[in-house]
C-alpha cells in the first residue's frame, strides 16, 4: 500500500509547499468535487462525443491544480487543514505512525475499491443508479479516511510534542 500512496503523491508533484497549500480548507473541501466533475466529464461522452475529451482534461487539470490554487491557511487548527497534515504525516513519517492508525487508513483506502469498480461499471453503461451509487460508496471512505487523518495527526503531535504544521 505505502508505494501506491507515495505514487499518488508523485503523481501530482505534492512537495511541501503543495501540501501547505493544499491544507487550505477551500482546498480539501473543494478537493471533493474532483470525482464527481471527472465522473461528469467521462458521462459527457453521450452528450458531446469526442467533445468529452477536453471536459475529461478539465477535469483532470482541477485534480491537479486543486492543491496549488489556494493560500496556505494562517491556522492549521481547522478539521481540513489537519486532515491533509495527518496524510502528509502518514506519507511522510509512517513509522511515527501507530499501527492502529496505519492499518485504519489502509483498510479505509482499501474499502473505497468496491465503490469504484461500481462507478466505473455505472459510467461504462451509462447506468445513473450505479454511478451515483458507486460515487457515493468511493467518496464516504474518502471522507472517512480524512477524519482518521485528523485523529492521526493530532495524536502524532500529542506523542511527539509536536506543533502544528511541524511535519
């Protein structure tokens, strides 16, 4: 699991400098509407053919560009700002980690597969239940595992005698 995790974040070039700025709760809120903008953009394809191809880059340029698009929070206090710490701690200082933690945020990551293959089901028959459904069982995880993130992050400062945005 840890390899996906660390591809993910390279994937979007996530440097500390993202991550501080990604903290912003404009930004991991709005983070939320990345699969159900990529889901409509791929749907699109009914509607305007080929023309779903710049919808589905559109979509994919706001996944991207989402944590880059915001100012680094003045405070690292709010649930967003200390969930997206909690990953890069999780990512980045693992073995601080506990077990517990580490194996919730595993088996949470885990637990958003099911919901996916149902959407990706649901988008390729055009099926509005399963893709709503699917949408639905992919994003609850996600939400779940960023709460863990915060639960994470502050008893890894509590333990470390850490501050906030010490990561």
């Amino acid at each position: 699991m840890t390899r996906i995790y660390h591809l993910a974040e390279a994937l979007m070039g996530m440097d500390a400098r993202t991550w501080q700025r990604h903290a912003n709760p404009w930004s991991a809120f709005t983070r939320f509407t990345a699969l159900p903008l990529l889901v409509l953009a791929l749907w699109s394809r009914v509607w305007i053919g080929w023309g779903a191809l710049p919808a589905v880059a559109l979509a994919v340029l706001w996944i991207w560009l989402n944590p880059r698009m915001f100012a680094p929070p003045r405070r690292l206090d709010s649930w967003a700002a200390r969930g997206v710490m909690g990953e890069r701690v999780f990512l980045h200082r693992r073995a601080e980690v506990t077990r517990s933690h580490r194996m919730w945020a595993d088996g949470l990551a885990l637990a958003s597969v099911p919901g996916l293959i149902v959407l990706v089901i649901g988008v390729a028959r055009l099926d509005p239940d399963w893709t709503v459904f699917g949408t639905v069982l992919t994003v609850l995880p996600k939400v779940w595992f960023v709460d863990r993130m915060v639960w994470l992050y502050d008893d890894w400062r509590r333990d470390k005698g850490k501050e906030l945005g010490d990561v």
